[in-house]
C-alpha cells in the first residue's frame, strides 16, 4: 500500500507531515510518498531514522497556501505539492492522500483532479465527531454551504457506510440534525430531505437536536456544511474556553490549587477525548479516491492518524461499498 | 408598570410561575398578573408572604401544552393562559409579558395578537448567550429556521438597540456568524446578507466563525433560526457532557475525589457562568409589544429575571427605539 502526503499542506509544514510520515511508516509498515520541495523535506528527514526505500519524494516548485483561490490554485499550480499529490492518486501510483492544507483547495483539487462518483451529486467532508458513547461521524462537515434534499439523503448512504467499514460500528443510526425531534420541523430543505431519508438505504432514526450531539445520539448526524461547520467550530471553541475558565477558577486560591494538582490526570484525560488529533482527519466522501484532509493545525501524530484512517478506508474497500449501494 | 406572567406556561408551572412572580414583586415593586387556573394559582400564593395587591389573578380555562400546533392552538385556545396574557398586552393593561410555554405557539401569539412592527419582516429571538467576556446577544435564536438576506439586515438593528439599551453594551458590534471570515465565505443567502449589512445603521464588524462565540468575538451575533437553534442547543448539551466526564474522571480514584472535593466552588462558579436562568429569558424582538420567551425548563429564579429582562425593556423603550431607527 503506498499513501501520498502532501508535504507543504498545513501550519506546521513540512516538519509534521515529514515526522507523521515517519511515525506511520514505523507504526503501518505501510509506503509513503512525500510531495513538496524536496530539499526542506530531505532536511526534515535526516532528523530520522527509518527504512529508507519507504519513503519517496517527489520534488514540487509549487506549492498552494491558505490565501490562495481554491479553483484557481488547482487550475493554475500543476506542480504545487497539492495537485501532485491528487494526480499521484488518480494516475494510480497511490492508493490515497493525506493533506492538512487549504480545505478548499482540496475540496476543489478532489473534484477537479479525481471526479465524483456516479450518482454523487455531492461530495462531502465526514469528520469523526467524539462523543461521551465514543465517536459518530459528522457529514456534511463543510463542503457544500448550501444543499438540496437530495444530498442529505447522499450524506446518509456514504457515512453510513464510513461509519460501519472505518469505524466499526455494526449498523449505524443515521439522523438529520434538526431544531426539534418530530417530521414538520425545521427549515424546507431539512423537511424534504426528512421524506426522502425515510425509505433511504441505511438505519434511518429521523431527526435529532443539536443538544444530542454530544451524547451521541446517533452514529451518523446528517446536515448541509454550513450546519456542519458552525456545529465542529462551536465545539471547538466551547471546550477551549471551559478548559481556560476551569484553569482560572482553579488557581484561585491554594485550596484549588492542591485540588488541581490531584486532578491534573483527570483532566489530561478528559482534554484527550476532545482532542481532533487522536481521530487523524476527515475523509472527502464521494471523490473517485481515497482523500483524507487533516486539520490545518496537524502535529506529527495527527498526521499519522490521517494515514492509518486512509489504510482502513482502502483495506475495508469503502469506495466500491459507496460505488456499489450507488448502482443498486 | 405591570407585567403578565403567562401562569401556566413551562415545565415547572404553575410551582415556577407563582414563585417568580412573588420574587419579581420583592425585587423590583413591579405589579404581576397572572393569567391562568385560579384555584392552582391561589394555592400556589399561599405558600407566600408579599404585598396582596400587588399580584392580580385572571382565570383562564385553557391552556397550550407542548403537544399544541402553534398557530391552531392560539387561534382556537381563547381562553388560554398564553392568548390571555398577550392580549392584556395588545389591549394595554399591561406593559410585557412573560412566557415559559410552548416556543411556538408563543411566537405565533406574538404574531397573531401582537403583530410586528411595521418594516419588519420577520421577529426574532434574540437570546443573551453567556461569553468569557460577559454575554452577547444572539438573533435569531430558532424563529425563523428559513431567512432571507433582508431578515440578517433587521437582525442587527434589532439586536443592536437590544444590547445597548438591555445590556448597556456601548456601540455594540454585529457580526455575521459564518464559516469563514472573508466576505465570499458562506451560504448564498449569507453572501447578499453581508452586502446589505455593510451599509446596515450599526456597527457591522464582518463574518465572525462559531469557534469565535464563546469568547465574546461579536456583542450581536446574527444568523437565521435554523443555526442559532443549532448552536444553543449544542452549547447547552457540549456544556452538559463536559461537566457530566468531568465529574467520572473526577471520582475514578481517592486523589481525585480529595481534589475534585477541594474545586466544588470552583466548579460551582463556572457552572454559573453557563446557567441561563442567570439571564432570564429571550425577548421576542419585531413585534408591537414586549414579549418575553423563558426557557421550559425555568425556576422561579429564571422566571424574576425574565421580569426584570421586561423591566429594562420597557424601561429602555426599546420597542420605541426599534421603530424609530426603521422609519429613518
């Protein structure tokens, strides 16, 4: 198996994305081909020790940034460390690709460079979302801001499918995140939507509210990437912030103080489970290729998951299961 | 000034409602009427000492339970708490009126009975959501799941004057929430929402993301009813289960417990910060009256701050300022 990362995508490139391809290379014995400027990654990699013919580089003069037009910037830098990567994909000389970098170039790269499955309207983003039960799948997490009924209804077959295949949960619940439990609620997309997922083919539990996500009510929570969005930032910035007020209020005086100090283990513990890096990234479903997009803010071990995530999603053959309930 | 306590509405009435409204009369020597099952009410009075005139009673035989369809229920539920106290409000003998029932039917009332301010489109909740830096105002808090681009123009008007004159936030600043800062970032109806924000009368700072929420990015945070739902609800739930895994990790062994002993006031102080009978209740702005939304679930506690929200708000003549600033 041969997995392409894309060496400049994100913050901390390429020393995480060269240090993640180390630690997968180690923990997946898997092969990896690095594309980007070759002298910075050949830097990087001296840093390591490591079976050498594991990992390839592939040298690009280009690479795309986070202030760059996604279509644009697919169209116009053939030889950024991006594009590279997808075409890698497509030309079948890798099996999938890793990027944390611009999310919307890479969105844009998936359908421009790989195409959309048949009967796809939609591609969308399915990050894991962690719950207090463990993990659900998010989908839409951001792609498309705006979305037709039918793409709900899309969202549904191919996270049901992620979530049984890469996740391992035994016939997922699917629900469409909503302002209230019953049918007539919501905006008229979500309403529509609601009718066509009723005879859809996946476990289809109707719709939940917001307030249940964390629980994890559902392993699979459906809505358009607007919605998606707000719901992974919000939760993003609600945990940051309850941390930082937990650490103001417990150094308020020296009673606190100690009792922090006897919790510290329990709140490292507690910050791991809120932590994007443990769950690697968020697969682009609906793409005619394994696509993996890591977070922006990646460190070396968030890339690594990114890798093992993109090997369970080829070892479980999540592309022809999608393909395959498509043309049913 | 008189205030009307919808006494059958929310989960805990009439134990809430009554209570509450005794509060609210010690607090602020402001006159109640309570509409609703006189014998239930009565009995729920005598549990008290307070001024006897200051609280008034109107019987009603009906009532809107959760399970009523908003719009039928308030026209065919005359004699109901809910229709009775709005139209005390309409017929003015009373200034505001306080309700913990049925969303809904609520907001369908204040249509109905009330009717909107002329220019408005579309009333809107506009909660107070709790930040690190104190509270903002979040519009439309789950009215109108579908918005047109004109409706986040009137948002900002309305939420402006309402942090101002209820917050006594100077020149407060208004953001769009979105899913990225720049101006082409969003859904369509968002997209045109910026253009006419720009030139709106009120201090527009832009798109703001929903990871910036909890920190107080915005003083008025506008979005359609479909998110702003969304993103109270999941606020509510995100802050459930992190206290729910912090108290877990809090006990899983005797350092713990002896820590987690010693931070009790800690974490009682910041599970106030997130309380939302800290704030009352959220006023149902856009429509010819003073109208506010308690939350079902209220205490007394939170039914005398809605009070007080109705207070300020006719205090401030902020339906007056809202008409005023829309026939400029």
């Amino acid at each position: 198996m041969k997995i392409v990362i894309d060496a400049m995508g994100g913050d901390n490139a390429p020393v995480a994305t060269v240090g993640g391809a180390v630690e997968a290379v180690k923990s997946y014995n898997t092969n990896i081909i690095l594309t980007g400027n070759e002298p910075m990654i050949k830097k990087q990699l001296e840093k390591y020790d490591y079976v050498k013919e594991k990992i390839e580089i592939i040298h690009c003069n280009e690479e795309i940034t986070n202030e760059d037009k996604p279509v644009s910037a697919i169209r116009k830098k053939k030889d950024s460390s991006m594009v590279k990567a997808l075409e890698l994909v497509k030309e079948k000389k890798a099996d999938a690709v890793v990027s944390a970098g611009n999310t919307g170039a890479l969105l844009a790269g998936g359908l421009l460079v790989l195409g959309r499955i048949k009967g796809i309207d939609r591609p969308a983003l399915a990050p894991v979302y962690p719950t207090v039960r463990g993990a659900s799948v998010l989908i839409d997490g951001g792609a498309n801001p705006d979305c037709k009924p039918r793409n709900f209804l899309e969202f549904g077959i191919m996270g049901s499918i992620y979530a049984k295949e890469v996740l391992g949960i035994k016939n997922p619940s699917v629900c469409i995140i909503n302002i209230g439990m019953e049918e007539e609620k919501g905006n008229e997309v979500v309403k529509e939507a609601y009718r066509l997922c009723k005879t859809g083919p996946f476990d289809f539990k109707g719709n939940m509210e917001a307030r249940d996500i964390p629980g994890g009510y559902a392993d699979v929570m459906i809505c358009d990437g607007f919605t998606g969005n707000v719901i992974l930032k919000l939760t993003e910035g609600l945990a940051d912030s309850i941390f930082k007020l937990l650490k103001e209020e417990f150094v308020k005086n020296t009673f606190r103080k100690m009792g922090a100090l006897l919790l510290k283990s329990g709140l490292g513990d507690l910050k791991k489970r809120f932590d994007y890096t443990e769950h690697g990234g968020a697969p682009f479903l609906g793409v005619k290729g394994v696509l993996i997009k890591a977070h922006g803010s990646s460190d070396a071990k968030a890339i690594k998951n990114a890798v093992r995530q993109g090997i369970k999603f080829i070892e479980n053959n999540v592309l022809d299961n999608i393909t395959g309930k498509l043309s049913v």
